[in-house]
C-alpha cells in the first residue's frame, strides 16, 4: 500500500537478493577487491563468513557479474551428497546436461580434462558454495579432490566457501585439518554501522523512487540500528513494516514513533527482549552510578579513617592501650596518669625480656620476618584492651630526648624516666631515632653486641627510628635505660602502647 503512497517504483526493501539495491559500502568494497585479487591469482581456497542476514549470497551474485571472465558454478544446496555435487558441478561448467547418466569415475575424468582444457585458453575457473557450513564431511572431501586437479605449477580451480561464522568451526575440526591446510584466505562479513545503516535506508529508498527525496527521518534511522544492530535483513524487514506504519497515520516521512511501533510488532512475534538503545544507556548509567556508589561507601568506611586515640582490650597478661595519630610530631608529650590504674606485678623479667617481639624491617636487623600493618578496633571497655595486634607503628614519643645535646641533661631525661610511677600498668615502648644510616649502622651494631632486640623502621624525612621492644613501667624499664646508658646509648624515648 505504501508504495503508490510514496511514489516508489517498486519495493525498495524486499528481503530476496536483488544487484539492483546492491550498496556497496568500503568494507564491502574491500572484501570484494580482496576475493577478486586472491582469485586472479590462482590462491585456492577462500572462505567468507558473516552472521545471518549480513549479505553474503548477494555478496556471490555480485560476485559472479564482477567475474564474467570466470567459468563458474554456483551451488546453493548444500545438502547434495557428494556425488550429487559433482554432477551439478559439471552441470554448470557445461560439460554434461540434465539427461546424461554418468558415472561418477567418469564424472571426475571430464572435469579435469575441461578445466585443463580452459587453463590453456587462459580462462580461469570458480566455484561457489553459499551456506557451505551444512556441507556433509563426504561433500567437502569431494571439493578438496576437485581441488587436486592442478598441475605442476599451478591450480586449475578456485574454490569460496560462503557460509555462516559456524563455517570456521567445522573447517578446524579434525577430520578437514586437510582442507584447513588449502585455505588461503578468511574474509568476514560484518554488520552495518550508524553511517552505512544511514546510508543503506537512503540508497535503497532513493533507487525506488520516482523523485529522489529522504523518506526516513533521522531520528526514525537510530531507532532501526538499535533495533537491528546493523544485519541487513533485519533493517529490510523493519524500514518495510515501518513504511506501511507511516503510510498508515499519512505521514510524509517515517518517524521513530512509526519504527518502533513496527519494531514492537515484529519483534513481538518472535518473544524477543530488543529496546530501543536509550535503555541500554539508561542501564549501563545505573550499574555505573551502583559501582561508584559501593566504592564511596568502601572508601569512607575503610579507607578514610581520621586519626583518633583508639583504645583496644586485650587479654589481663598482655593488656596495652595504643594511641596512635599520623598527625603527631617528634615532639609531642604524652601525660599519663595514675588514676584508676592497679598494679601488675612483675615476674623475675630479665633485661632482655619483651612481652611483643617485634620483627626489623631494614637489612640491619637479626630477624628476616617483615612488619605487617594492620587494623585495630577502637572499642573501649572498663580501660582494659582488646584484640592488640602486634606490630602496629604509632609513633607517640613520650619525651622527646633527640634534642637534649649535653650529657648532663640526657642523664636527667634518663633519671626522670626511670623515676616513672610504679602504679601504671600500661605498657611503654622504648624506641631511638637515629638521624641517618651511619648513627643507625653504629647504633645497631651495639644492640647486636649485647643481645638487645629490637626492629628499625625508616620515617618520611629520613631518620631512623629503632625499637627496642615493649616494657611495662617500672623496674625492667629502669634497667633498659641503665643499660642502654651504660653502652653509652642516650636519647631513647617512650611511647605509651
């Protein structure tokens, strides 16, 4: 009914095979120039691949008007059985007809002799089998022994296989590794894009009609890509039912409103699930927008701690409290204070007993294992600890002795720290900066000599810091200093665990 509607001569989107609505676009274009080359050239095997509906046995009809110096035969039952085959074969060469009976021995004889006969006329000759995926193993087994007939030098027969991307997977199957061996080249087919789509409405549009105007408006070409992905078929059964649509609300041109009411319709039919594009894009926006809504909450909840005094319970014999703040300089104090503290006894800790054994993290240390940070709880009970995790760097100095230059005043620093509360029963950690690598190398090698352990870990601006283990206050604090005097170590400091 559209057609007298819009003056067209005739149906510009039939779904048969038709030169005259032949659009060739640059891929199309390319593969046509790269089967003609490879057929000039005497190359054997050829296949072309593509999906359904993407044009590929119109593809071979404009193949055999572009090859008119080519003997050709055109098979497009693939469902012959081989003998079958042959006899069509020499059919369209024209060298037997319909009521000749031959066998097939025979049958083979006569073709090698005409395409021996036609090589010396300078003739060349091709066979084409479309929908070659169907072929039975007997049928391809056949076309490779007609391939066979060449002579020395040179191939006799140039055969293209045109089939469905299923083609591939059959000719690298084991039992055609033979054939496999033949093929010179693979060329697929591929869908249209916007720009050919675009094109491929109005060309065929145009070539239909008596005066040459758009009949499809732009906005109606995007909605039948989305809907068809680009598959000539598919663009031809749809800009059809989208014709008689439009001619149907007298409308001058076809709008998305007439694509889609057709595209419902026909897709309808089949149960499909196919949207109009926007919807992808709507999709796609919120699985995006979900992603980075889980990252933020990952980011905030995990990540971006503020750094805070967190307080940990632990067990009564390894009971400590971390404060901790990224934020706190060399020299920031700590105040501890004794109320509602109570009394651990110590029991018999030697000089080198540590109640955390902490692991170096430099070459200078006697240990090989490595620090592992990780994260702590910052739940307070009744000022007990829980869950302390070994190892956690949080640099809180106590007293900073660093810059205590004279002997005389380190030795105040020292006697005030020994002089600490017995009564507090947090437990302390004593650590030493060393300002390079030489003071760290000189001051290692000391602890090594007297069996002291201890852990060295390299700051932001370049000192060292060197950890001597974690000490409750009181005696075996006291003899730590007095030792580390006695080695003629001063300025170690504390920091409250």
């Amino acid at each position: 009914m559209y057609i007298d509607y819009y003056n067209f001569t005739k149906e510009p989107f039939n779904i048969t095979p038709d030169i005259d609505f032949f659009y060739c676009s640059k891929h199309i274009e390319d593969i046509l120039d790269l089967i003609e080359y490879q057929l000039s050239k005497r190359r054997g095997f050829i296949l072309l691949t593509g999906d359904v509906g993407t044009g590929k046995t119109l593809i071979s009809r404009v193949l055999l008007n572009k090859l008119q110096r080519f003997n050709s035969s055109l098979i497009l039952n693939p469902f012959l059985n081989y003998e079958e085959l042959l006899f069509y074969i020499c059919k369209d060469f024209g060298i037997i007809n319909d009521n000749e009976s031959v066998q097939k021995g025979q049958l083979f004889h006569l073709l090698a002799e005409f395409l021996i006969k036609e090589y010396k006329q300078g003739k060349n000759c091709i066979i084409i089998v479309d929908e070659a995926q169907n072929l039975s193993f007997e049928s391809f087994e056949m076309i490779r022994q007609i391939s066979n007939i060449e002579l020395e030098d040179t191939k006799l027969v140039q055969i293209l296989f045109i089939g469905q991307t299923e083609l591939i997977d059959k000719i690298n199957s084991t039992e055609l590794r033979q054939l496999k061996q033949r093929i010179s080249s693979i060329v697929e087919l591929t869908p249209l894009d916007i720009e050919d789509t675009t094109n491929y409405i109005h060309f065929r549009t145009q070539e239909a009609l008596k005066y040459k105007r758009f009949i499809f408006s732009d906005s109606a070409i995007k909605a039948i890509y989305s809907y068809t992905n680009g598959s000539p078929r598919e663009i031809n059964q749809l800009c059809h039912s989208s014709l008689i649509i439009a001619a149907s609300n007298d409308h001058k041109s076809v709008t998305q409103g007439d694509v889609e009411y057709a595209a419902s319709d026909y897709y309808g039919k089949f149960n499909t699930t196919k949207k109009f594009n926007i919807s992808r894009y709507i999709y796609l926006t919120i699985v995006i927008l979900i992603i980075l809504i889980a990252l933020s909450f990952y980011y905030s909840t995990y990540l971006a701690k503020p750094s805070a005094v967190e307080s940990i319970k632990m067990s009564p014999r390894s009971s400590s409290v971390i404060q901790s703040s990224d934020n706190i300089s060399d020299n920031t104090s700590i105040n501890i204070s004794a109320e509602n503290s109570t009394i651990t006894p110590q029991d018999n800790i030697s000089d080198n007993d540590s109640l955390v054994e902490l692991p170096s993290l430099t070459d200078t240390s006697p240990t090989d294992s490595t620090l592992t940070e990780k994260s702590i709880s910052n739940k307070v009970e009744d000022d007990n600890l829980t869950n302390f995790k070994k190892g956690v760097e949080i640099i809180a100095p106590f007293i900073d002795n660093s810059s205590v230059k004279s002997k005389e005043k380190r030795n105040q620093v020292i006697a005030s720290n020994r002089n600490l509360p017995d009564n507090i029963t947090k437990p302390m950690m004593i650590f030493i900066y060393a300002d390079n690598s030489n003071q760290l190398s000189e001051l290692t090698d000391k602890l090594k000599q007297n069996s002291i352990d201890f852990y060295t870990r390299k700051k932001s601006d370049g000192r060292f810091v060197v950890f001597l283990g974690t000490y409750k206050v009181g005696e075996n604090i006291n003899k730590m200093f007095q030792k580390l005097e006695k080695l003629g170590i001063y300025g170690a400091q504390l920091k409250e665990m």
